[in-house]
C-alpha cells in the first residue's frame, strides 16, 4: 500500500539532510585493498561444553531486538519520475506458463526453538547428516527428521561470548563440513566458526574471529559463499576496508593459525546508500577450477547514475602466496528486461498485511543466496530480487529470478533465462531463495501475502525441460501465519539449499502467531499415481474458541490417479484420533475442503492446542505428506457487552495514531451495539517525552460521553489499575458529529506489544442497564468497539533528536533540482521522505551528516510531475514537514 501522510495540525519545521555516497572505485580492476592473519581459536564441541558447563545456551531477547531496531540503513538514491514503467513482460509470460503437479511436502519444523529477534534473520543448511540452523540472535543444530541433535546455542558459545546478531549457516558438501558465522562490532569484522568434523555435535570447531578479520566500518548485511579456493563474504558497508573479502578457505578447513584474508572494493558498482551483492555459492561437492570467484548485483534504472536496467558482475582472481597479484576486475554489464524495482521511493515500509503496519519488500537485494552448480556441458547460477509488478498506483511485490551459464569454468557469463514469477491470488511474492538440483530443475521458497491473507511460506519450481522463463510448478504450502507483524521489519531473507539427495530444505519466518521460523522440504519431482495428504488445516486459527469447534482442512491430491472414499483424522494434543472418510472424488491435482464431523473442545482461555490432521490412503505412495501440525491458541475471551445503538449513540468516528475509524451508524437493537474491530492497529510508544497522545473521536447522539480503556496485561479485562486511559463519566459531547478532542498518555513502563484498546460511548440519560466505566456492563442507549495497539518503545532504538539550535535552508536550483541543508548539534542519522499530494512516498533515504557540519542533501526531481510536494525530514516521532514545487 502506498503511504498516505496524515496532515496533523500544529508547529511546522523545516529541516534538511544528508545522503553519504558509497566510495566511488573507477571501474577497472582493482588490487587487494587490505590484507592480513585470521585469529585463530580452537573451541569445543558443543557437546563437551555442555559436559563442562561451558555451554552458552540460547538468550533470552533483549527488549531493544525484540521489537526490532528502525532500518536506518542509507538506500539507494531514487530520482521520483525516472526508470522503467508500464507492464513487466516477464510477468505477462508468467500468467499465461503451463503450470504442472509438482510432488508435496515431505516435511516441515519450526527451526526456532527459543525467542526470536525483529526480525528473525532465518537461515539454514542441510547436509549429509544434520541441518543446522540459524535466526536472530541463537543457532541449533537438528537431525534430519526435525528433532534437535542438540539444544539451541548462543552464538557467544562459539565465538567469545559475543552474541551480536545476523548469523549464517552454511554447509561446505565437498569437505563435510558445517559452518556458522557472525558479524561483530568489537571491532568491527566477522567471526565464522567451521567444524572440526562432519559431526558438529561431538566435533570441535575452527574459529576465525573479527579481530583478526577486521573491516574498517561496521559490516551490515553481511553474506557468505563458498568457492573452491575461498570464502567469500559481501556486506552492505560504507568507508571500509572493502565491499568483498576473500577467506583462505583450505587453511581454515584444518584449522591453519596462518591461514589470510583479502579485502576489495567494487569497481563502476552504483550505489548510494544499501547494497546487497552477493558472490556466487557452490550449492554441492563439485567445485569449480580454482579463481573467477563471481559477484552480481543488479542495477536499477530508477537510482541516480544508472541509465538502463542491468546486472552486474565482477570476476575475482586470488593469489594466497603472494596477495599483490590477486585482481578484482571491472564490472561488465549485462542488460536484461525492464522491471521496476522501487517501492514507496525506498522505503522500507512497504506491502500491506491484513493488519499491523505494511512490512519490508527487501528491496535493492540480490536475495540469500546465488547458488552456482557444474553440469556436463555447462555451469549454471540462479538467483533472483523482488520487483513490482503493478504499473500503476499499487503495489504487487512479484520476483525476478534468473539462471545465468557459462560453457566452462572462467568463460563468460550469459543469461540463460530470466523470469518475473507472481504469486497466485493477486498475493504477494517475495524473500524468496532459488538453488538447483543435480537434474537441472529449480526450486524456489518465498513468503506471500495480501491484505486479506496473512504471511505465508510457500515454494514453486520448474522442470529442466519445461519452456523457459516460467515457474511451472503449481504453488506448495509450507505454512500460513496465524498472526501478523507489529513491526515493518520482516525476514531480512530466507534461505534455501539443496540435499544430495536432490531435496529442497527452504527456511522462512512466519507469524505462529509469534514470530518465528519454519523449514519447509520439497522436492522438483513428477507426482506418483497414489499420493494424497492434508495440504493444510483451515479453521481454527485461534481467537476466542469454544467447546465445539469444527476442524476444518484442505485435502490435495499429489498423485496422478482419482482418489474416493479417502480416510482422515485428527487429534488434539496427541490425544485420541477422530477418523472420518472423505468421499471425494478427488482427481490428480486436486484441493477440496472437508470439516469434520466430530467437533473439538478447545475452550480453554489462553491454551495452546496441538491439532495434527492426516490422511490415510491404503497404498499411499508418499507417506511423508500425509500429514499437518498447527498450534492455535484460544485467545482470551473478551466480555461483549450489548446496547442499543439504533438511535447511533456512542463512538462513530475513532481517530489515534494511525486509527482513522468510522463505526457503522445505526448498528442495531438491544441485543448488538458490541463490534470487534481488533483488527484495526496503531503503534502506540511509551518513550518519555513522546507518550502522550491526542486523538479525535465523534459521537452520534448530543450529550453522549466517551471512555477508554486499554489492557495493558492481556488478562482479558479492563479492570486494573491504569487501564481506564480516558474517563469521559460527566464530560459530554455536543453537538453530534462534532470533533471532541482527547488526550491520553501511555505509562512508561506499559508492557510492549500488542494489547486490546476498548472504546466505550453512552448516553447518561439512560443509566439503568449498567455504567460506562465499567467496561463489561450492557448499556441501554451506546456501544463497545475494540481495536488494537501496539505499545513500542522509540527510546530503545532512537537517540534523542530534537530541533533546538538548528538551522534550516532550501535552495531550489535550475531544472527542478533542490538542495535541502540543516545546520545542528545532532550527529546521528536521520531519514527524508518525499511525498506527492496523493500521499504517496516518491522517494526515501536515510541520510549522515557530512564533514562539513551540515545534512545536506541533492534531491533531483526533474523527472517528476509538476505539482507540489511535502519534504518530511526526522527520526522517531520527531519530524519536520517543508514544501517544494515542482515547475
């Protein structure tokens, strides 16, 4: 959804910013900018720390990561009005493939299995043994059945106690060898730790730690490969040691004290703010020759400096004997189709969920990770980056996917074919993870979405032999959120590899309802003949359940042939199994929707029920699909007090935050006047200094008043000490329809998250059903609407910023272009955002002050339409608005 800027009456002021470029390397190849030791460490094995106690289990989530840092990360420079526009041909192809029966799931876990930070940062690898898995800020180690080899760990029982964040698991198939990395801020580096053995649960491990690994600045985003003669590592970093560092990789294996790093940048790369390339990653055992390690990043036509959409790639030659000979060449450029790749100017708060604020699209992102793999007459890359794919005012994230060949190790890279895959449903496609398998066929996870659907994790994937440029496998299911984010910060990226045995191991963070992440193993296989299984169970999903609850689940057919009188079951809790038969038909291919017969009691407040659903075909040829898991929480139940509203007594119109509400006039007699609107959200913060608020509401009869109520501790009522936020007993409101403006403040020491806000309106004339303030009692003439808030903190994650002592001024310059400068003590970064007069962002950028004293900033608007726009200019709550016409 693009952003509307709500207009709030009060002060104005103007502001200006910064945007620091990214060091500009001529583009022609480039020697080793920095070069040095690893430090070594040798550390053991999980399982001999937890004999000694040494283990450092899985943390609790400090509060800041809990509800996730503000991404202020310096974007790419977007100039509103220029790039490509109109359809996305690729898409047009796309809509029109041939889609066909790929086989189901053959298993699934939640790979977190402790607290999870904003955002969770899911990764993983599978390998010969175990897979090991990774999220923001702990790791663990499974077996491949999905049960844990070993406890969840802190990163910190690897490397020094440090538990900073955004680890990689990687596996290396041609050593047997799993590895585990960090990035680190003391000093700014990275620390990678790989198994001593292809056991890491009993195995030591060879740990290289930042401190002899050093990059200059800190290293964000950082991303992992792995080459035949090295680890590769890229980040998003600016005034560093490099942009790409070269690891010994054969010194490291065998835990060399001596083993070396080399630093370098990126020449002719263009970019002014966040970049993601990636180096390419052998995905299996087989290595390529030695050199022409390659990274890609892609180029968007919308950003300053860059004409025409198109790849880049950069080959790397090292020399680990004598580091003076190794070369970064220039970047060559490959064209390929037109997308567009911008969201709201650049922001990151982008596509809509059903409630909750709209969440990141990750763009500007070559996605985790670009997964090389040698065949007979060729090698092969995939990889892929969200795109949009509406032309027009909306939104539809979609993803643009590529496989690039070369004939032979160090010969030119080609595109093979590239594609722009959308979801089904007019949903969401992105953060998306692709690799191929030894057949040549592709896999692809990626999490979906709409404004009516909640996160998804979801897969697709083409044949070798299938026409190009489409994803021809019909959508699997891996797992549908039950909960939304309260935070715009999502994933981050996800992760897919591929098995030896040509299965796909996919990890994404969904909403259970918590955040969290699941692994999701599929396979790029035509179907069997019999093969059916519970492709997902629809309802319940939680909220307040009953003693009666009906079960409701999807019943696909994976396999080729029909299928009739199909047995199926469900239980609860691991209990006794309810088995029903579904009649069917059910041809190949095929989803139908089957609720039992037998109900389920599920009415106990606040548990958490287990619900397995499974089918069970005599002679099913994949029993691994047959069944599914969910938990669904019964909710506390909200008392739902009646009154009659038919005279349209009581609250009308709501407006708080983001909250801009109109209630349904004349709702009814003496047995409604209750609504449920919890799924109408703001963000609500308890900082000091920026927890009071004032809002608007109107009522619908003269006279009426108006009370609040907030439950701060989620125990189902509104009666403790501070919950009643706005006491309106004796304050009435008149005339009708008219504004009323409030005010409430938030406690400082409010629970975080997200918590029922109750909005009660009555008229006092007519007391005798019950009073306003007590929030349950039924009222004769009013009504009760419940929303939602989400109580964050800006204190934890934002300096101070404030106006005082600043200067502002804004130059307009010939053909439309403005320089806009501030003058402050502040030091930290701050973000501009540019709006059109429909509300919508046309251009975003967090923003550094430079050497000079001053935030300034370029704003190029000479490719925009005429008219005026609003420049808003801060951080956290704390913002200034100005105007610029544009002639």
């Amino acid at each position: 959804m693009r952003k509307k800027l709500l207009l709030l009456f009060g002060m104005l002021f103007f502001l200006g910013v910064y945007v620091t470029s990214a060091q500009e390397i001529p583009n022609e190849p480039q020697s080793a900018a920095d070069s040095g030791t690893l430090e070594y460490r040798f550390v053991p094995s999980i399982a001999e720390q937890i004999r000694t106690g040494t283990f450092i289990p899985a943390q609790a989530i400090p509060e800041d990561k809990l509800i996730g840092q503000p991404r202020m990360r310096h974007t790419n420079k977007v100039v509103p009005g220029k790039g490509s526009r109109g359809p996305d041909v690729l898409a047009e192809l796309q809509k029109n493939a041939p889609q066909r029966q790929m086989r189901g799931l053959s298993n699934s876990f939640v790979s977190t299995s402790t607290g999870v930070a904003t955002p969770s940062d899911p990764t993983g690898a599978v390998g010969a043994d175990f897979y090991i898995a990774a999220w923001n800020i702990s790791f663990q180690i499974y077996n491949k059945d999905g049960t844990p080899a070993a406890p969840a760990a802190a990163p910190g029982t690897l490397f020094g106690g440090e538990n900073i964040g955004d680890q990689i698991a990687l596996y290396d198939a041609a050593i047997d060898r799993y590895i585990i990395t960090q990035f680190s801020s003391s000093p700014n580096g990275f620390h990678i730790a790989i198994s001593q053995t292809n056991d890491p649960v009993n195995g030591g491990w060879h740990v290289y730690l930042s401190s002899g690994f050093t990059t200059g600045a800190f290293p964000d985003y950082t991303k992992f490969s792995i080459w035949s003669d090295g680890y590769y590592v890229t980040s998003n970093i600016t005034g560093g040691n490099g942009q790409v560092w070269a690891l010994e990789r054969d010194k490291m294996i065998t835990g060399d004290p001596t083993a070396s790093y080399q630093a370098f940048f990126l020449p002719g790369i263009s970019t002014s703010g966040f970049y993601s390339p990636q180096a390419f990653n052998v995905s299996d055992g087989n290595l390529p020759a030695a050199g022409d390690a390659t990274i890609v990043y892609m180029q968007d036509d919308a950003w300053a400096g860059v004409a025409n959409d198109h790849l880049k790639l950069w080959n790397l030659d090292i020399d680990w004997v004598t580091p003076a000979n190794s070369t970064m060449s220039a970047a060559t450029e490959i064209p390929v189709t037109p997308f567009i790749g911008v969201f709201d100017g650049g922001d990151f708060s982008n596509l809509q969920q059903p409630s909750g604020p709209d969440i990141d699209a990750i763009q500007a992102t070559i996605m985790n990770q670009a997964q090389f793999r040698k065949f007979g007459t060729h090698n092969s890359v995939v990889f892929n980056f969200v795109v949009d794919t509406d032309p027009g005012a909306g939104e539809l994230a979609a993803v643009r996917w590529y496989e690039m060949r070369q004939t032979a190790d160090g010969q030119p890279w080609t595109i093979y074919q590239e594609g722009t895959y959308n979801a089904p449903d007019g949903r969401h496609a992105w953060n998306a993870s692709m690799a191929m398998d030894s057949n040549g066929n592709i896999g692809m996870g990626y999490s979906s979405m709409s404004n009516t659907e909640s996160v998804s994790s979801r897969f697709t994937g083409r044949f070798a032999t299938d026409p190009l440029n489409v994803m021809t496998g019909l959508e699997g299911l891996i797992s549908l959120s039950t909960g939304n984010s309260g935070s715009l910060r999502y994933a981050d990226y996800s992760h897919l590899t591929v098995d030896s045995d040509d299965t796909f191991w996919f990890v994404n963070e969904v909403f259970t309802p918590t955040r969290s992440n699941i692994v999701g193993v599929f396979t790029v296989d035509p179907p069997l003949p019999d093969d059916v299984g519970v492709s997902s169970i629809d309802a319940p999903t939680g909220g307040v359940l009953t003693s009666t609850e009906q079960i409701t689940v999807s019943i696909r057919n994976f396999g080729t042939n029909p299928q009739s009188n199909i047995p199926v079951s469900y239980t609860i809790d691991a209990g006794t199994p309810v088995n029903e038969v579904f009649a069917g038909p059910l041809n190949g291919g095929e989803t139908a929707s089957y609720t039992f017969t037998q109900t389920a009691d599920l009415s106990i407040d606040n548990q958490t029920y287990t619900i397995t659903a499974s089918t069970n075909l005599a002679g099913d040829g994949n029993t691994s699909n047959d069944s599914v898991t969910v938990n669904v929480t019964n909710a506390l139940s909200y008392c739902e007090p009646s009154s009659n509203c038919s005279f349209n007594d009581g609250v009308t119109l709501f407006q708080l935050g983001t909250i801009d509400h109109v209630s349904p006039t004349n709702c009814g007699a003496d047995t409604d006047g209750y609504i449920d609107s919890r799924g109408v959200m703001t963000d609500l913060d308890r900082a000091t200094g920026f927890n009071v608020y004032t809002g608007n509401l109107q009522v619908g009869w003269g006279g009426d008043e108006a009370s609040i109520f907030i439950d701060y501790n989620d125990d189902g009522d509104f009666e403790d000490a501070g919950e009643l936020v706005l006491d309106g007993v004796g304050s009435p409101i008149s005339p009708a329809n008219s504004d009323y403006a409030f005010s409430i403040t938030i406690p400082t020491d409010a629970n975080l998250g997200m918590h029922v806000m109750r909005v009660r309106g009555w008229d006092p004339a007519f007391p005798a059903a019950g009073s306003l303030n007590n929030p349950c009692d039924n009222l004769t003439y009013g009504r009760t609407e419940d929303f939602t808030v989400n109580i964050i903190d800006t204190s934890l994650s934002t300096a101070d910023f404030t106006l005082d002592g600043s200067e502002f001024e804004i130059i307009t310059k010939p053909n439309n272009q403005f320089e806009i400068q501030l003058t402050t003590p502040y030091t930290d970064k701050l973000s501009v955002s540019v709006y059109n007069m429909l509300g919508q962002t046309v251009a975003f950028n967090n923003i550094s002050k430079g050497n000079d004293g001053k935030y300034s900033y370029e704003l190029d608007m000479s490719y925009a339409a005429t008219g005026v726009y609003l420049v808003k200019l801060g951080r956290g709550r704390v913002h200034a608005v100005g105007r610029i016409l544009v002639k």
